[in-house]
C-alpha cells in the first residue's frame, strides 16, 4: 500500500494540539465508501523497551477470515499522553500499512474518532493522513455522557459531549461492557455502528481488532 511518509511528527503538546486543530477541518463525517465492501482491516500497537510494534490484519468481509498481516517496528518519540495518541502510534501504524498489498475498504482502528475533545482521535487522524474510511473503536470512555444502555447485544446510545453528538456507546455482546463508536473518516456513526456489529460476530471485540491486537502483543 502506497503511503505518504513526508508528515512531520511533533515533539511537544503544543506542537500536536496544533496539528489537531488544524486536521479537525478535514474529517468527513459522512459516508464516502468505495462499494461493495470486501476487506475490513484493524490496527493496533503494542510497546515495548521503547519501541513502537504495529499491527494489520486485513479480513475478508463479511466472512472475516484473515487475507493478510503485517507488523512494523518504529522508536517510539512521543510519550504516552491521553487525548493525544495518535502522535504515539501512528508512525509506526503507518509503517506496518506500507507493507500490505490488500488495500481494506474499511479499517477499524482501537481507539477514538471524533470522541475527543478536539474531534480528532487517532481514527479521524489516520484517516486524514490516508483517506480510507476508518472507524474508532474504542474500549474505553475518553469524553462524553451517555443515557443508560440496554443489555441486549446491538443496543446503543448517542454519546454527547458539549451538547454534540460524537460517538455511540455500542453492546456487542449482551451482558458484556459496550464499546464507544465514532466516526474516524468518510463514515457516518449509523454506518459505522452497522459494520462494528458486523465485525463482531462472536466476542465483545470486532474480529479486526482482535487479531491486531494479538499480533501487535504477541499473545
């Protein structure tokens, strides 16, 4: 996969808030997606000793069965910070994309959209950088309120902040701790809540992510 490595990385907090304010224009927020829908992709990253070690997995879809993987390895240069991730891990994401020769439709990428107080969490920015409709999926609340959410497998709530709507809360697995979905890049959150559930045929993670995971951690 052909990517542009040309971007400059910061090397402090200012530096990244501005490159943040300034992508935030970029987002779409609306489906542009390249039908029919043939590969999904996740992406994720592990640490270790200072190094940065990312993970693709590209799937088949709607079946999810693994077309293709690839791992890259990168110094990390910018320290763990919340609200600020993407400038940790997408160096080294961008690394392990360059490597594989399936071009996904659609990547589900372990962490937040456009639920991030500037609108630009690490799926919006990858998204951005590389103009493929991505999705966040995250495992964790970063901002935002919620209504109460029903156990059932499917259920979801909008997820507001500052009287906006930036995410959904999503069960995908009933009984089990719900996931936030955002839109990172030319998806919509309908769309976007549609293809994690999707993905998430079995376990409380879509299948993209799972296996990134497990690669990027070497479990």
């Amino acid at each position: 996969m052909k990517i542009d490595q040309s971007h400059t990385w910061p090397s402090t907090v200012e530096e990244a808030r501005t490159i943040q304010e300034t992508l935030r224009n970029l987002v779409i927020t609306t489906d542009k997606l390249n039908t029919p829908i043939q590969h999904v992709a996740g992406v994720d990253v592990g640490f270790y000793h200072k190094m940065s070690r990312a993970a693709v997995a590209v799937l088949s879809f709607p079946d999810l069965q693994i077309v293709e993987t690839s791992l890259a390895y990168r110094p990390t240069s910018f320290p763990y910070i919340p609200g600020f991730l993407s400038f940790r891990e997408i160096p080294a994401i961008l690394d392990a994309l360059e490597k594989i020769k399936t071009i996904p439709d659609i990547i589900l990428c372990d962490g937040q959209g456009t639920a991030h107080r500037r609108r630009l969490g690490i799926a919006c920015h990858l998204g951005v950088l590389i103009d493929i409709p991505i999705i966040g999926v995250a495992k964790s609340l970063l901002i935002g309120k919620h209504e109460e959410l029903p156990e059932a497998k499917g259920s979801w709530q909008p997820l507001i902040h500052q009287n906006e709507t930036v995410g959904a809360v999503l069960r995908t697995r009933s009984g089990v701790k719900p996931l936030y979905i955002s839109s990172g890049h030319r998806i919509s959150l309908p769309t976007a809540i549609d293809y994690v559930l999707c993905c998430t045929p079995k376990y409380r993670l879509p299948e993209t992510t799972r296996i990134a995971d497990k690669l990027a951690s070497d479990r």
